[in-house]
C-alpha cells in the first residue's frame, strides 16, 4: 500500500526578516496540498533582540555560541516572537497550525554537543524523533510548525541546527509517510558560483556533491545544508528540493533536485 505524502518545508532566516517575502511565502505554504510540517529558524532576530538586550552575540565558523543569556534570547525569539508571528499569520490563512519546540510532546530529543575544539554552550545535536507522537497532531489535521529548539529529556532546552531539524523530521517520518523535504531559502538553489543567482545546479548526486565538494565550489553556509539533505536521502527520504519560496508552488522556475 502507498504510503500517503508528507511535504516538510524548512525556511531560511533572510525570508523570516523580510515581511513581505514571508507573508508571500506562507501564503504559497498555505495553498501547498496535502500533510505538511514547517520548520524554521530565527538566528538574524535573536542577534538583534540581544543586541538591544546588550547580550553579545559570539560566533564561530558561522556557528553561534550558545551561552545561558544567549539559550534565553533564543527561547525567547525563536519559540515566541518568530513561532507566534508565522503561527498567527498561517491562521489567517486558514491553516490549522500548532507552534511547537522539540519539548513539546517530546518530540525531537537531542544531546549537548561534546566539547572538542569548540565549547558551543547550549547547542543540541539531535538523537531522536517521536514521530508518532508528531504524526498524531497530523492525524488530527494540525499542520506543525517548528522552531529551532530541543531539548535533552532532562529538562534541558537546547539551540539546535534548523536544517538538522528538518532533516531528522524527515527521517522519522519517512517511517510513515513518503516524504518531500524542501529548503526555501533567499537564492535560486544551489549555485556553481554564489555571485550569480542564474548558476543553479538543477541536478546534483552524491558523487557531483563530493566532487564540487572537494574543487570549493560551496560557501560554508551551504555545506551543512547539503550535507543534511544528502544524509535525509540515505534515511529514506523520498525528494530533496532547495530553491526560493517559490519553489514549493511553482515548479517551472529553476532550483536544485537532489538525489543519491
């Protein structure tokens, strides 16, 4: 028996700060047929909230140290100010959405990052996803939409990758359902040179992936992107797309397909 489809949207932070991308975006979202989950981040607001909070924003290879001020301004911005906006605005379009952490219903747990050359603080690599409990609130036709926060089972929330969130989402749920992971970002898809929005590599394996890899034709951004979309597919995941907003409405313009 075919199992039934399961669309799961991640949206990038430059389209989170821009009002009118987002409302276009979520309208689009909006009218995407079918079960579907939204992941999404907020790393460009929470810089700003601290900021006015006079709370240092600490960065390292692109890769934000999570003290315990810094946990609180995460919580704070990605699990109220962005989750609540996009909520509320998904309400107004009729969709049935419900906020969620990785701390509601237990549902994506995650481990303190070892320290090794780097103390990232409060910063969770995911070990588990309740997908059944999450496939409940599918089942009673919510549509889920999660912020980039877990926690470790022991009362610990923790700033977890949005990307690696999606992807594990994806993994666990591929268990129930034929799964199509998106990433929408600002650009085109996955370009040969990042200076030109028009080189999108519209197709692109595992093998094209360690080749370009290897020649340094991705920017550090994209690298653990692919490598979440690559590791999604190995899992299980049915099709991995990374393209503009527009992408999970309008499938003739350009983007990137990727496969194993």
């Amino acid at each position: 028996m075919a199992k039934e489809k399961l669309s799961i949207v991640k949206i990038g932070g430059n389209v989170i700060e821009d009002n009118d991308a987002l409302n276009t975006f979520l309208e689009h979202f909006s009218k995407l047929e079918g079960n579907k989950i939204l992941v999404h981040g907020g790393g460009k607001r929470a810089t700003s909230v601290a900021a006015k909070l006079g709370i240092e924003s600490k960065m390292v290879n692109g890769r934000r140290i999570t003290d315990a001020d810094t946990l609180e301004v995460i919580t704070m911005v990605y699990g109220g100010l962005v989750n609540k906006n996009i909520v509320a605005k998904l309400q107004a379009l009729s969709v049935e959405s419900i906020g969620l952490t990785g701390a509601d219903v237990n549902s994506i747990r995650s481990v303190k990052r070892p320290v090794k050359e780097v103390d990232f603080g409060f910063v969770g690599d995911v070990k588990s996803v309740a997908y059944q409990s999450i496939d409940k609130l599918i089942k009673a036709h919510f549509t889920p939409v999660f912020c980039a926060i877990t926690h470790d089972g022991n009362g610990q929330l923790l700033n977890t990758n949005a990307d690696t969130i999606a992807s594990e989402l994806a993994i666990g749920l591929s268990k129930l359902y034929e799964i199509e992971l998106t990433y929408c970002f600002e650009k085109n898809g996955v370009l040969m040179s990042v200076d030109n929005d028009d080189s999108v590599i519209e197709y692109m394996d595992s093998g094209t992936y360690q080749g370009l890899k290897g020649n340094g034709v991705f920017h550090d951004g994209m690298l653990p992107k692919l490598e979440n979309c690559f590791h999604a597919l190995e899992q299980g995941v049915s099709r991995v797309f990374i393209g503009n907003p527009l992408i999970i409405s309008n499938k003739e313009q350009k983007f990137t397909t990727l496969y194993l």
